[in-house]
C-alpha cells in the first residue's frame, strides 16, 4: 500500500491543499518532515487521509457521548463533521494511492451542508471510491466503501493506525500496557482473534457435551418399559374393550331412536300450541280494534267540517282575549296619575332649591375651617420636633455623665499601676543596658557560649581523625591487589559463555514448542474429524431410512382422513335418507295425501300436483329397509376409518420425535466437523501437507533438538551464575575500593578542617571575652556566665520581662493623662446639656397648648363633628345632585303619563272595531256547521256535539292506520284457523304412530349414559393402543440411547481436558497462549530496530507471560522493569515497538508509506541523531516516511519539507519546500 496524493478542501484550519508525492521534490525524497506552528493544522493531514480512507479519525474515537446540540448542529462530538471549517457549506479530503493489487485508487470522503450554505444543516457524509486513472466509479455506499477499501489495502482502520500512522503521544501505550491489554492490542493487530474464538468455542462446546449428556441422562430416565404382566394385561384389556365398544354402539342406536320419536312428538305438540295461539291473539287483536275501526269511520266522516270549527275556535280565543285588554284599559285613571306626579315634581323643584342655598351659605366656614387645619398642622410640627430634640438632648446629658463616671474609675485604677510598675524597674535596674539593645547582646553571648563549645569539641575530633587514617591507608592497600584478580577471572568466563550463547542461538526452542504442539493438535483434528465422519455417515442412513418411513405414513395418513371425511359424508347422508323416508312412512303423511284432491292446493305446501298420493306403503318398507342397511353399513365404516387413523397418528408422532433426535444428532455432526474444518484452515501450516509418518518423524526429530537445546541451555545457565557471581564479587570488590579510597581522602579533608576551626575559634574567643568583660565587668550575670551557671535563656526572659515592664508604665502614664484630660473636657458639656434640656421643655409646653385651644375652635365649626373640609364640601354638593336627578325623574315620569293616555285612547277604539267583525264571521260559521250536523246525525244517531270535538282531535294518518290495521286483523285471524286444523290432524296422526314404552327423560338419560360409556371405552381403547406402541417404541430407543450415552461419556471427558487446560468463556486462556508466541515475534521485529537505535538495551518477554521486560547490556545483561525507564529512553524503546508493531502489522501486507506524529521532544541531540537514522534505514527499505514535529534539529536536517503557515483569520496554507 503506497499513497501517492493528498487532497484537502475546507477542513480544520486547512482551506485548500494538495501533497502530490508523484512530483518533485515529494517524489524524490524518502524522509519528509511536516512542519508548522502549534495549532496549524500539520495533523488535519493525518485527519484528512483516515478520513477519505476509513471515514473515521483516531483522534475522534474516544468520545462516545450522546448527540448534543453543538455549534448550531445537532451532532455527537466525536462526528467527524465536526472537522468540516466553520462558515463553509462544503469541505472534503481525497487520497489517491496504490492497493496491494498494483492498482491505483482515489477514495474520498465528502461533508456538506444543505444547498451548500454556510448556515444550512449538515447533511449525511459521502464516501466514495474510484478507480484510477479512468476515475470510475466502484462504491459510493458509506459502509460498503469503508469495507472495499479495507480489502484492497489489506488492512483495518486500527492496523492501519498501528501501521501507516503512528498516532501522536501513544508510543507507550503499549509499553506500559498490562498483559491483558497487550494481548487484546496483539490480537487487533495480527487478526488471530481465531484463538480467543478458539478458546470460548472450546468452553462452549465442552458444556454442550456436558448439557447434551445431561439431556441424555434425564431422556433415559423419561424411557419406561411395560413388565410381561402388564402387557398381557394391558392386551386382554384391549379386546374386551373392543367388545364392549360394539355392544354399547347397538343399545345407543336403539335408544337414539326412541329419543328421536320424542322429539317430534315434542316439536308436533309446540307447532300445535303455537298455532292455537296465534289463532286465540288474531281473535283478540280483532276484537280490540273493533271500537277504534268505527270510530275511525266517524272521524273519516267528520274530516269535512274540521275546517269550519277551528276557525270558529280561533275567533272564540281573539274575542276573548280582546275583552280582556278593554276591562284593563277601562280600570285605569289617568287623571288621578297625572296629578299625584304634578305635585311630586313640584316638590323635588323646591327641595333643589334648599340644598343649593345651604351649599352657598357653607362657603365661609369651610374657609375658616381649612385655615385652622393649617395651623393644627403647624403646631403638631413643632410639637413633634421639639419632642425629638428633648429626647436627644436628655439622651447626650446622660452619656455625658456615664463617661465622666467611667473617666475617674480609669483614672485611679491607672495611678495605682504606676507606682507599681516603678518600683519593680528599680530593684532591677542591672538589665537596663541589656534592654536598651537586647538583640546585639545576645547575639555576643551566643558567640561566646558557641565558640567555647567548638572549641572543645575541635580538640577531641582531631585526635580521634588521626588514629582513623593510619587504619585506612593499610586497608586501602589491600583492597587494590584484591580487585585485580577479580577482573582476570570475570574476564576468562565471560569468553566462555559467549561461545555457548552463539551455539544456543543456531536453534529457536519458541518455534520447536510450537511446531510439536501444532504436529499434536493436527493429529487429535485428523483422528476427531474421522469419528465425526462415521457418525455422520450412520445418522444420514438412519435419517433417509426414516425420511421415508416418514413419507409413506404421511401418505397414509392423509388418505385415513380422506378416508374418514369420506366415510364421515357417506354416514350423514345415510341418515338423512333414512330420516326422510321415515318421515315419509309415517301415518299422519298418509292421512294428508288421503285428503288430497287433484289440480287443488295442499294445505300444507300449496302445490297443485301430489306425485306420492297414490298407495306406496310396500316401496317405502323396502326403501326404509335398504336406507337402514346402508346407514348401518356406513356407520361401521367410519367407525374403522377412526381407529385407523388413531392408529396412524401414534406411529406417526413417534417417527416425527426419531426424525428430530437424528436432525440433531446430524446437526451436531456437521457442525463439529466444520467448525474443525475452520479451525485447520485458519491454522494451515507446511504440517497439514504431511502424512501420520511424516508427522512422526518430524515429531522425534524435534524432541531430540529440543532435549539437546536443553542441555546446552543447563550448561549456559550454571556458566552464566558463575559470571554473575564473579561479576557481583568484582562489582563489591570495586565498590569497597572506591568507598575505601573516599573515606581517605575525607578523613584527610577533615584534619585539615579542624585544625584551621580550632584556630579561628581561639581568636575568636578571645575578642568576645575581652569586649563583653569591659562593659558587665561588675555584673552578676556576667560571672554566671562565663562559669557556666546561667542560661542565655533564663537571662533572655529577665531581660524580655524587664522590656514588658517598660512598655506598660509607658501605657500607663498615656492612660492617666488621657482620663485627666478628659475629666476636664466633660464637666462643661454636662452643665450646657442641662440648660439646653431646660429650655427645651418650656418650648413643648407652650406648643401643646396652642394646639388645644386650636383643636377646639376647629370642632365647633361643624358641632363638633370630625370632618375635613373638603369631605363637608363633596357631601353638600352630593346632595344638590341627588335633588336635581329626583326632580328630572319626576318630570320624566309626569311626561310619559299623559303620552300613555293618549296612546290607550286609540287602541281601545281599534279592539272594539275587531270584536265586530269576529261576531258577523261566528254566525256564518255556526249556520254552516248545523247543517252539517244534521246529516251527520242522520247516519250516526247516537252523534253529539261532544263526541265530533272529538272526532276532530284525530288526524287522517292515524284514521287511515286505523283502517288498514283492522283489514290486516281480519285476513290474519282466516290465515290462523286454517293453521290450526292443519297441526290438529298432524298431531292426532303421530300420537297413533309407534310409541316407545319408555318416557322421554329415560330414554335421554340412557342415551347420555350410553353416549359417555362409549367415549370413555374408546378413550381407554386409545390409551391402551398408545401405551403399547410407546412401549415397542421405548424398547427400540433405549437400545440405540445406551449406545450414545456411552460415545457421548467419552466425548465429555475429552473435551472436559481440552476445556481445563485451553477453554473458558472468554477466550482468555487460548488469546494470551497464543499471543504469547505473537509477543516474541514482535519484540523480534522491535529489538531489530532497537539495535538501531539505542545498543544499549535489548526487549524479552518474560517467561510464560505477556509482560516485557529490557535487558541492559551495560549492566551485564540485567533485566529491568521498562517503568524504570528515562523519559527519552522510554521513547526509544516505544518507537522501536511502535516500529515492530508497524511490521508485525504488515507482514503480508506490503506497506510503502509511514507517518509520525510528534514525539521527538524529550530526545537529546545525539539520540535524536540515532533516531534519524533508524529512519533513514526506513527510508532505505523502500518506505516514504513522514515526520510531525516542532524540533528545530529534526526539521533542519529533513531537506524536504510539507510545511503548514498560519494565516490571519484562522486558516492555514501548505507549501512543498
């Protein structure tokens, strides 16, 4: 795989790019550099060739949170549109490279917004692939191009990542990954995720063995066996009940014929019933609407004058109602009204007049009135602040005397601590010079005491050294002819064991290991895969034998059941024929066809021709004879067909449940062998392609190469103790030389020391004694001192208390001045408190009674009523408007009194015009309906004029209903005579027929009991039938499931030591035993790097384990945790993985570019000159390689370079230099 262009539009900082490694200088340089500032944009190109490859990037692969609303989008944080730049509707990046095929390819991923504006939503993104140079088009489905891709590079988006990119601050995953972890990665990379499948199939499959022998075990136990006896039984049973079966099938059609009589009898007699009902409520119906008939005849008649009475009974209701209103009209007097709302409005005219001089004349007291509330106002102003002004006054006054009480206690209390204070500084008057400058005094005193000490302890050192150089000079001696011999022999055996590691290395034991494991394995497939195959080949005999036992008694049952629906129709038919000419034979049929007369109806069907009237007794005997016969015969037909198809249906269901037990015994079969047949090919080595003897011989060979590497091994390994001891002894030896030679040079160093303190110390001394001996020459401390009597301490305390002391007669005084002082100041304030108090209080007085004699001229103004003056003002004026709204009432209610009497006039006159002329419309009504009432009188004698009123309330669809209801009623009651004597004669008829001895519950009874006997009997027939097949059955199968418990017990017990030592439901076991081998192969590939790169150390595995550990050579091969690691070797160490990794990765894929991103940091110049040319021998191999980072060296020494520049406005260009 080699990439050969890159194109990016609008992603990230990046708006337009293009890296043409087809054209100079990309084209002639192996090692390239991508440089640029932090924040350019140099790993949006890594970006942008995951993108348009895999349509995924690793640095958005962590966050899998949910879909949020971001930037205006609703989208996940690990989308990779979110790489689409910011105020842009369309971005893509574009790879065109060469596959593993030779072919070139473009693939490129596309993200866009909807009509390709800034602002519209992202749309879903494109993938495509298309072939170069004719740019067709291959794939454009997302997931589908993502796959295609994978396949044409031979590599997955994560080896690729591992193999193409080395992604930036992730050397040391691996490095410092657990094993677990390490072999997870292992297995991603290499694709032997088989093994793990191969570890979890092998659990799997052990416990299904185990659950197969555990459903065997409890199927057996289902398995039960018939004793002799209870055969026998069980068949003496069978035939009894098949007689029995027959007898109670003959007494049941004997008694279902009796029951059948009854039921005529019973359906004759309530036909009978029913018809004399109908016949007694066709009467009664009749009767009932005799009256109502006539009278609807009347109401026909009378239809002719409804006109003329409702419109007399409307002139009636006008009359009426026109009398009414005049009698109101005429009881009302308007003259009495008028006058009473006359005076009325006169009164409220002179009420109007009153209010309005009583709002006048109020003028000047509320003139007054307002200017005594001004004053009241003004005199509670002064009342309210003078009142204040006391308070604060009497307020300060009594402060004031607080303070000068406070003022005199302070003042005492202080003088008395003076004094106090003075005395104790004269008895101590020796510490006033060490108080005035403490800290100077001090710091000589602590010289003294110092230097005294040093001195002493200078003297007894110096001896002591003495004594301990001389010991180590002849020690020392010794030592170096002891190292010496140590040398020459570390050195003689380390030249032997180098020839014994160059003849070990001639053979690897790793790949002997594995090749006896895999010569093992292929021989336990080859032998299971044989095994597997006879089962099989016995299971698909069994199965065609019973697929076609299965077939034919599929055929046979569903001709039972034609047979049994066949014979089921032949048994109805029969028995509705034989129904029917009972029915047919009966007396009371022959009565009837007596009683019919040619070309006349028959009362019961109506027809005109009767075909059976003449006598046919003897055919219908013999026709009823032959029917019973048949019915008999299909009775016993369908009978048989049943037990047949019971029969067919048990035999059946037990080749249903042998076909499905030998499905899944194929099943299984079939699926042990493929999952062999995968696990072989997924395993395909040169050993598949060898014979068993070929197998065999290759096996000893190993054995015999592998017991000779052992035993050079044993060899190796004492040689190799024997120059760690030799060298641990040399390594002691040198170190107690080197030890012994410091400790002499710094006892040598200290004498020296000492010698030059000791003098120093002396002058020093004498200079502080002399000085300090001048000033406190008389004092006692002094003397204490120098005899080592007095602490510096304890003097420091009397001189810190002697200062304290000071301090607080200084404060002391400052209080008695300051409580004299203020004494002084305070007498004053109180006497001119006092005064102000006084006057104060005169002032309250004097205002408080001004406002009283106010208050009570303000009262009287309105009889002492508490009111304001504007409140007095609105409820004078309220009342002027309440008198003139009664006067405009009253005016209005004078004028609608004279409009409402002139109005009555007029309707009056009007109502008395209209009752004329309904009185001249009655009287030619009446004339009219007399005449019409003598005629009608004429037919009806017993007509009043009561009964036409109402006769008239009646309308013509109810008289027309009427009517037609009782014609109805009459045909009805001719139709249910004629029905009546018709089942008269039926029932005479069948009464005389055959009539059992027994009564019909007896006989419905003994059908019920006959019917039940029958059905248990065939269902005890059924049980027997079933219990014996099952018992031939079961007796077949236990023999065939012996056998299988038997293999299947082995089989277990094979896989149950398979399960223990490679199985478990995670794969776990078989992925870090297989990864363990993967391990050393890719520390071989690192270590060949690392050779390269640092000589100094080398990668292993430690021993049956995934965890690594480095041998350095420097330290005569010593194995060391990789955590102990520095910061630049870690990095070393991580790309030479990071580099193994690549190459395990692409050991059958050929991979022709290599990216890497960062890390070069923490390397010192020469290693990151070493790590330059291991990437050079990269380079050499064949490969582009491309390099992110800010290290200046690193990009000087890259000639060719991808260089990435920041631009104002947060994008960024890329340039080829």
């Amino acid at each position: 795989m080699k990439i050969t262009a890159i194109r990016i539009h609008n992603l990230a900082s990046i708006v337009d790019a293009e890296i043409d490694f087809t054209k100079a200088p990309l084209k002639d340089a192996g090692l390239f550099a991508i440089t640029g500032d932090t924040g350019a944009g140099k790993s949006t190109i890594l970006d942008a060739i995951c993108l348009a490859l895999y349509a995924k990037t690793a640095r958005l692969g962590n966050d899998k949170g949910n879909v949020i609303d971001f930037n205006g989008d609703t989208i996940k944080l690990n989308d990779p549109r979110n790489l689409l730049r910011r105020g842009t509707g369309q971005g893509h990046a574009e790879v065109d490279f060469v596959g593993q095929d030779k072919q070139l390819y473009r693939a490129r991923y596309t993200i866009s917004r909807a009509r390709s504006k800034a602002d519209g939503n992202l749309k879903i993104a494109e993938h495509k692939l298309s072939s170069l140079p004719d740019e067709s088009l291959l794939v454009s489905n997302k997931s589908a191009t993502s796959k295609e891709v994978e396949r044409i590079i031979g590599l997955n988006f994560e080896q690729f990542s591992r193999a193409v990119l080395l992604a930036q601050h992730e050397f040391a995953a691996f490095l410092k990954a657990t094993g677990d972890e390490r072999a997870q990665l292992l297995e991603c990379l290499t694709g032997t995720d088989k093994f793990s499948l191969i570890g979890k199939r092998i659990y799997e499959r052990y416990q299904e063995q185990k659950n197969s022998l555990a459903l065997l075990k409890a199927s057996l136990a289902s398995y039960t066996l018939l004793s002799d006896e209870e055969l026998a039984a069980k068949t003496n049973q069978l035939t009894e009940l098949k007689q029995q079966i027959e007898h109670a099938k003959k007494a049941a059609a004997d008694t279902e014929r009796g029951v059948n009589w009854y039921q005529q009898a019973n359906s004759l007699a309530q036909a009978l019933h029913q018809a004399q009902q109908n016949q007694q409520q066709a009467h009664t119906a009749l009767a009932a609407v005799a009256k109502q008939s006539e009278q609807a005849q009347q109401a026909k008649s009378a239809l002719e004058i409804k006109d003329n009475r409702s419109r007399f009974a409307s002139l009636t209701a006008q009359n009426n109602e026109l009398n009414t209103k005049l009698t109101e009209f005429k009881s009302i007097d308007h003259t009495t009204l008028i006058a009473n709302l006359a005076n009325s409005l006169a009164k409220h005219s002179t009420a109007l007049q009153t209010a309005k001089q009583q709002q006048k004349s109020a003028e000047p007291l509320i003139a007054k009135a307002r200017e005594l509330d001004s004053q009241l106002a003004i005199y509670t102003q002064t009342i309210t602040s003078t009142s204040l002004q006391t308070e604060k006054e009497q307020t300060q006054l009594t402060s004031l005397q607080q303070q000068l009480e406070q003022s005199k206690t302070t003042h005492a209390e202080a003088a008395k601590l003076n004094a106090e204070q003075q005395q104790w500084l004269s008895q101590h008057s020796q510490l006033k010079p060490l108080a005035s400058d403490w800290a100077y005094f001090q710091h000589s005193f602590k010289q003294f005491i110092s230097a005294t000490e040093q001195l002493n302890t200078t003297a007894a050192q110096s001896k002591q050294l003495a004594v301990e150089l001389s010991k180590h000079n002849e020690q020392l001696a010794a030592q170096n002819n002891q190292v010496a011999v140590s040398e020459q022999a570390v050195l003689n055996q380390q030249t032997a064991l180098n020839q014994l590691n160059q003849q070990q290395s001639q053979f690897n034991i790793e790949q002997g290991d594995a090749q006896l494991k895999n010569i093992d394995y292929l021989k336990e497939q080859r032998e299971r895969y044989k095994q597997f195959s006879q089962e099989l080949k016995l299971s698909t005999q069994q199965q065609s034998n019973l697929v076609s036992e299965l077939s034919q008694s599929e055929q046979q049952q569903t001709a039972l059941k034609q047979n049994l629906v066949t014979c089921e129709q032949t048994l109805k038919h029969s028995e509705n024929a034989l129904n029917q000419a009972r029915l047919r034979a009966s007396e009371s049929v022959e009565q009837l066809r007596a009683q019919l007369t040619p070309n006349e109806p028959c009362v019961v069907c109506g027809a005109t021709e009767h075909p059976f009237a003449t006598n046919q007794n003897q055919q219908l005997n013999n026709l009823i004879a032959d029917f019973e016969s048949d019915y008999t015969h299909a009775k016993q037909h369908y009978e048989h067909a049943q037990a047949q198809l019971h029969q067919q249906q048990t035999q059946h269901a037990l080749l249903v449940a042998e076909h499905t037990q030998l499905n899944q015994a194929i099943h299984n079969a079939q699926t042990k062998q493929l999952e062999i047949n995968n696990t072989m090919q997924s395993t395909r080595s040169e050993l598949n392609n060898l014979t068993a003897e070929q197998l065999d011989m290759r096996y000893a060979q190993l054995n015999e190469q592998k017991a000779q590497y052992f035993k050079v091994q044993q060899r190796q390994r004492d040689l190799q103790e024997q120059v760690n001891q030799l060298q641990n002894s040399l390594k002691a030896e040198q170190q107690a030389q080197q030890q012994l030679h410091g400790q002499h040079v710094d006892l040598t160093h200290q004498q020296t020391q000492l010698s030059n303190k000791h003098s120093e110390l002396s002058s020093q001394l004498h200079e502080l004694t002399h000085a300090l001996s001048a000033q406190f020459a008389q004092s006692d401390f002094w003397q204490q001192l120098q005899n080592n009597t007095l602490d510096l301490n304890e003097l420091a305390q009397r001189v810190g208390q002697y200062q304290q002391t000071q301090s607080l007669l200084e404060e002391t005084q400052k209080q008695l001045d300051s409580s004299e002082q203020k004494i002084q100041q305070l007498n004053p304030l109180i006497s001119e408190s006092a005064q102000t108090l006084k006057a104060l209080t005169a002032d309250l007085a004097k205002a408080q009674q001004q406002h009283s004699s106010t208050q009570s001229e303000r009262l009287a103004l309105f009889n002492n009523e508490h009111i304001s003056a504007d409140d007095y003002q609105a409820k004078l004026a309220a009342h002027c408007e309440q008198c003139q709204a009664q006067l405009t009432q009253s005016q209005q209610a004078h004028d609608n009194a004279i409009k409402q009497r002139d109005e009555q006039a007029i309707t009056v006159n009007n109502h008395q015009q209209r009752l004329q002329e309904n009185s001249q419309e009655q009287t030619t009504l009446t004339t009219r309906y007399e005449r019409w009432f003598a005629e009608f009188k004429s037919q009806y004698a017993d007509a009043s004029h009561e009964q036409i009123a109402i006769l008239l309330t009646l309308n013509g669809d109810e008289i027309k209903a009427q009517l037609q209801q009782h014609e109805q009623l009459t045909q009805a009651l001719v139709d249910a005579n004629a029905a009546l004597k018709q089942q008269q004669n039926a029932h005479t008829q069948h009464q005389s027929s055959d009539k059992p001895q027994q009564t019909e519950a007896e006989l419905t009874a003994q059908l019920t009991t006959l019917t039940e006997q029958q059905n248990a009997l065939q269902q005890s027939q059924l049980e027997l039938n079933t219990a014996l097949a099952q018992h031939n059955q079961n007796s077949k199968a236990l023999q065939t499931k012996q056998q299988q418990l038997a293999t299947l017990q082995q089989q277990v017990e094979q896989w149950h030591l398979l399960n223990k030592v490679l199985g478990d439901a995670t794969g776990k076991t078989m992925r870090n035993l297989a990864q363990t081998q993967t391990l050393k192969i890719l520390l071989h590939y690192a270590n060949s790097h690392l050779r390269t790169l640092n000589k100094r150390y080398e990668l292993t595995a430690i021993e049956q384990s995934l965890d690594i550990a480095i041998v350095d050579k420097d330290m005569a091969d010593e194995q060391r945790s990789v955590n102990t690691l520095s910061g630049g070797e870690s990095f070393l160490v991580s790309l030479a993985l990071a580099l193994g990794l690549a190459s395990l990765s692409s050991n059958k894929v050929s991979i022709n570019s290599l990216f890497i991103d960062e890390g070069f940091g923490t390397l010192d110049s020469e290693t990151l000159s070493i790590a330059m040319d291991a990437l050079d021998s990269l380079q050499a191999q064949g490969r582009k390689v491309g390099v992110i980072s800010h290290v200046s060296q690193m990009t000087e020494r890259v000639a060719t370079q991808v260089h990435v520049a920041k631009k104002p406005g947060g994008y960024s260009t890329v340039s080829i230099i």
